[in-house]
C-alpha cells in the first residue's frame, strides 16, 4: 500500500478544484483523483470486450 500525499491532494481539492474544506473532507482520495482527472475509470464492458474476454479466456468443460 503506497501512503496517501495529503499536502497534494489538499492542494488540488481545495487549490485547483476550490471545493470548500467540508465538501474536500467527505470525498474519499478516490473520487478526488477522478474529479482531478487522474483515474479516468475503467470503461464500461461493452458486448464486444466481453466477446474479446471470452475468447482470451475461454470456460474449461
């Protein structure tokens, strides 16, 4: 577990995005990164990845 750079994310929420300290403090470090852009999420699991997964890794019978 790598630790949490507290001043940086401080620095963004309440510097970059003005989110006011009672907002800053009720979001998790995660949903701050994805405010800021760091973790666009993963995409949603279209019919096509899903088919693409399968095949890479296909059910033993």
């Amino acid at each position: 577990m790598t630790a949490i750079d507290w001043p940086a994310l401080m620095r963004a929420g309440l510097g970059m995005l003005h989110l006011p300290p009672d907002q800053f403090w009720r979001l998790t470090p995660i949903e701050l990164r994805l405010m800021l852009g760091v973790d666009p999420g993963t995409p949603p699991l279209t019919r096509a990845r899903l088919e693409e997964l399968a095949a890479a890794f296909p059910d033993k019978s």
